[in-house]
C-alpha cells in the first residue's frame, strides 16, 4: 500500500516514475477518508488542494525539474497560519479565520514541493497533552480509540502513526510532539530553540515555543528538519547559523558515541514496562558500541513547576490579542471591555482561561518575583544542568513519558495530573536544546513506549544519527496499529 | 497558597474574562493547587542566580527605516467582526458617563 512507505520511500518511487504524486496523494486522502471517523485527527482536509497541488508536483517532475519534497502529501497541525484555509488554534475563539498569509516554516514546506492534506488537531493553542482541551472535539489514539493520542499536537500524530499522511508539522512548547509521539508509536524531533522560524506559528509561550516535525523514522525527520530549519528575518528568534546536512549525519554508526543516563528519570510511579523498555534501548545501544554512562540532571523535578509558571504567564500576555476585534467571533455588549470580557470568557475554553488565570496571577503586582522572576532563576540551572552533561556525553536518553496512553477522560479533571505527563519533556523545553522522541518498546497492552534522545543546543545531527543507528537495528518504528 | 474567590474575580477583571460562578469556585480550587505545587521552588536558594528569559545570546536587529511591502488593508481587516472606513470598529470605549 501507498500509505505504508515512510517519507524517504516515497521520495525514491517518485524519482523513479514508480508512482505520482497523485496516486501518493489520493491513496492518503482515501485513508483520511476511511480513518476519520474513528480518529478525529484533522480539523480540516483540504483534499481538492492537496490533488491540485500533487498534480501541479507530477508535471513539474515530468518537466524535469525535482524538489526535496516534491509531490511529497503532509499533515500541518492547526496553530500554523495557512493563507486562506481554516487556522483555529483548536479555539472557538478562532473559528472562520483564514489566515492572511502563510507562515515561513509551512511556506518552506511548499516551496519544496509538499502537497498539503489538512490542518490537524491540537489541544486549544496547544495547551495540553492529550488533545482533550480541544475545541473540536478529541482525537483518538490509532492503538487504541480509547485512549488518548497525547497532546498538543495528537493530531499530527496520530495522522503519521496511522498512515494518514507521510509527515507532518507540530508545535513543542513542554513536550507537545515528543509526548504525543510516544503515545502514538511514531518519531518526532523538536529542533533547538531559534533552529525553525516561528514566523506564522501562533504564540502560546514565546521563549518555548519550537515548530517540530513528525515521521516514521529518523530519516524521514531528517529530511523535513533540513527544508524548515534556517534564519528568517522575520523572527529574530531564529539564528543565523548554517543549516548542516541532516540526512549526511545518518551514518549508521554509535560506536564511541557517549551516551548519557540521567539517573533522576527513573522515578516512582513509572509504569514499570516503560523502564523496562528503556533500559532494554539503552543496552542495544551499549551492543553498538556506544559508551553509556550514567549523568545527573538534578534539578529534573522543578522542570513541571517552572514551566508552569513561565509558559502561562507567556501565554496570559500573547493570547491577551484574542479581543474579537481583529480575528474571530465577537460577542458584542454595547461597549468595549464587556464586549472583550464576554468575547474571551465564551471563546476560550477551560484549559486556555485557566493558564491565563495563573499567568496573570504570577505576573501581577506583588507577585512577580516570588513567582515568575523565581522561576526564571531555576530555569537557570535547569540549563546549567544540561551544560555540565554535555561537557560529559553527546547524547541523553529518557523515557519521554512515565507512561503509555492514558484513557480518554482518566486525567481531564485534574489539571496537575495531567501536566504531570510532561514531567521528562519539560527540561529540554526550558533548555532550548534538541530533543527527539522514537518507539523503543510496547506495554503489556501492545501500546508504545517512547524513548527520549536528546541533545546539546544545535546538534540535531547527533540526535538524528543516534536515532537512525537504533533504528537499523530495531524494528518498533515499523510497527503500525490495526485500523 | 489559598486563592479565595475575590483574588480569582481581580484576576478575572485584569485578564479581561468572563466566568461563571462555577467557573470561579473551580479556578480557586485548581490554582491553589496549582501554587502549592510551584511552591516547591522556595526549597531551592536562588540568590546568586541570574534569571534565564531566554535561551539564546539575542541581540537587538536593526535595519534601515524603508517601507516594505505588507498585508493589503482589505485583507487585513478580512477576518475582523466589524469594520468601517478601512478600519476594525468595536463598541464604545467611553460609556455616556464619560468612564472606561
């Protein structure tokens, strides 16, 4: 089938006049089709501009002409602006807006050649870990419909997990494509904070939000980070440092590699498969040579409180735009700040209000250094930790999450369950450094186990190669759900 | 940290939303946890240590003051709820009274 190619696959066969972007596109679309009802992962299918688009990629390559992903269908999760399709954030605060331009990571994708299928979801503004605070509705888990498929961005997830599209973006602000990816059995990076231009990215967290990719295997990661990664002026966020050849990194080879095991991450409460799992992928590694060693990241237990103050007193500032003004339904009052209070009250969802809240609180007089200037301070040796490790080994490998799915429901009351999810994610957020997520195992019920890989500021190439090596040697990124 | 319902309602008036009676007993109850659990930071003594705003060494960007193209007004004002006479209109900022 079409739609059981990874990314790289795909790329050959067109190359090689096996298939069309046409036929690659449609046999997505069909599984889109198919699968949707069940899944709930896009929130919207552009399915006549994804044709249109494929077949303008079929009479460019018969012209000659190539492109990196030229005739390549993907999946864009519904924070980035796309100019004229629906962008709602998963917000009803949003609902109708079509975005007037597009934004430069998604662009980047275009001007290579990608054939858009849709929008997908996300948790509202991408505040959550289970697409739960979705306005439109959760999506399911391909491994098993009721569970979650992780969150922010389970859609993209689930998409690529259950075939639905080659590759896809997400957005990662604590964890957002690294814990859905562990949920759903596929692979995400997120690059390095100022790696990918957030330029049409819609803000949630401005010192932690990062555009990351999905796919089913290092390589097929490798191939989208080299076309999104790079300088924009656009955002000065991101850095004006060369942009190395992703996929030449993929050397196969681990030996002498230092790998580090930060022994905090093993903590109680762990479900006792994911360790397992882990600890089986830490030794593959130490079969292919690579030099394991165990490190200490000590402050790994503030990486939840920190966060949680920073990211919502962020957020509490940019989602401050959504006024019904510029963008999205108003629900007028007569005058102007009734019209605000009630436009943002029956806009936002629970989640969203309750991020705010806390961001408003942390940041208002009387309360700022106690609360976010403290944090900002352990965020400080948060990095630091990471610093010191990097001095010591090239790579860190973790769990990404001290569970598998959890039940659709089971921790959508409680928001500090919930955030606890994120608990190993949340550090390299705070760090800025890369980090991905690939299968490295199964629990008990046949659902996968992520294993985190990540490294120092800037060296994707090694996140990537680790990545790879494994996955010569391991077949868990083969596995796909029965659907 | 107990936040009662009256900090929940000031918080409310500064971030300009509307909530429910229920929505404001269920915020006071989660953002008490919530900052209990934050509260785990005092442990840690953090006097000498330099605050992180952002990751990255970033330096102010300059470039010349000459006009580039941008978003036509029709379409800037595509999305709006209300517009007139090329602009975004909202509702009165001054009731009759002459107060905000």
């Amino acid at each position: 089938m079409l739609t059981d190619l990874t990314l790289t696959e795909a790329q050959r066969k067109l190359r090689a006049g096996e298939i069309t972007a046409v036929e690659l596109t449609q046999a997505h679309l069909d599984r889109i089709r198919a699968l949707e009802p069940a899944l709930h992962a896009f929130l919207t299918v552009t399915a006549e501009r994804a044709l249109d688009a494929a077949a303008g990629a079929d009479r460019r390559r018969a012209a000659g002409k190539d492109s990196p992903l030229l005739g390549i269908p993907l999946a864009i999760k519904d924070v980035l602006a796309t100019e004229g399709v629906p962008t709602t954030c998963g917000s009803r605060i949003l609902e109708g807006f079509l975005p007037p331009y597009t934004g430069t990571a998604v662009q980047k994708l275009f001007d290579a050649g990608a054939v858009m299928l849709g929008k997908t979801n996300t948790d509202e503004f991408a505040m959550g870990s289970s697409t739960e605070n979705s306005g439109y509705g959760v999506t399911h888990n391909p491994w098993d419909l009721d569970r979650v498929p992780g969150g922010s961005s389970g859609g993209s997830a689930a998409a690529v997990a259950a075939r639905m599209a080659l590759g896809a973006l997400g957005t990662d602000t604590g964890g957002s494509v690294r814990q859905p990816a562990a949920f759903c059995g596929t692979c995400a990076l997120k690059p390095s904070y100022g790696r990918v231009s957030r330029y049409g990215l819609i803000a949630f967290a401005s010192s932690l939000d990062q555009i990351g990719v999905f796919g089913r295997c290092a390589e097929d990661l490798a191939a989208l980070l080299s076309v999104i990664a790079g300088h924009d002026p656009r955002d000065s966020t991101s850095m004006d440092l060369p942009v190395p050849d992703y996929t030449a990194a993929l050397t196969g080879d681990v030996a002498g590699l230092r790998i580090g095991v930060p022994r905090e991450v093993f903590i109680d409460g762990m479900q006792p498969a994911v360790e397992q799992a882990i600890r089986a992928a830490i030794d593959q590694f130490a079969a292919l040579g690579a030099d394991i060693r165990e490190i200490s990241l000590p402050h790994t237990e503030y990486g939840l409180p920190v966060y949680y103050i920073i990211a919502p007193a962020e957020a509490s500032a940019n989602l401050a735009r959504f006024d019904g003004v510029r963008y999205g339904p108003r629900h007028a009052q007569g005058a102007l700040w009734p019209t605000y209070k009630a436009t943002r009250g029956q806009g936002f969802g629970a989640e969203v209000k309750r991020r705010i809240m806390l961001g408003t609180y942390a940041l208002s007089a009387g309360y700022y250094d106690a609360y976010y200037l403290k944090a900002q301070k352990v965020r400080t040796l948060i990095k630091q930790d990471f610093d010191r490790a990097f001095g010591d080994v090239d790579v860190i490998v973790a769990p990404t999450t001290p569970t598998t799915a959890f039940r659709i429901g089971e921790k959508a009351g409680d928001p500090m369950q919930m955030y606890l999810s994120d608990v190993f994610t949340l550090p390299a957020s705070l760090a800025g450094i890369a980090g991905a997520s690939i299968p490295c195992g199964v629990d008990e019920a046949g659902l996968p186990v992520g294993m985190q890989l990540l490294g120092a500021a800037f060296d994707e190439p090694t996140v990537l190669r680790a990545a790879h090596a494994y996955q010569q040697v391991t077949g868990w990124h083969r596995r796909a759900p029965a659907l | 940290m107990k936040i009662d319902r009256a900090t929940v309602e000031h918080i409310a008036e500064l971030a300009k939303l509307d909530l429910t009676d229920d929505e404001i007993a269920l915020y006071a109850g989660q953002l008490s946890d919530i900052l209990d659990a934050v509260g785990q930071l005092e442990q840690l003594d953090t006097g000498a240590i330099p605050p992180t705003a952002s990751v990255l060494p970033l330096r102010n960007v300059f470039r010349p003051d000459r006009a580039q193209p941008s978003l036509p007004r029709d379409a800037a004002l595509a999305n709006a709820a209300d517009s007139a006479e090329g602009q975004f209109r909202v509702d009165a900022v001054l009731d009759d009274a002459g107060e905000g």
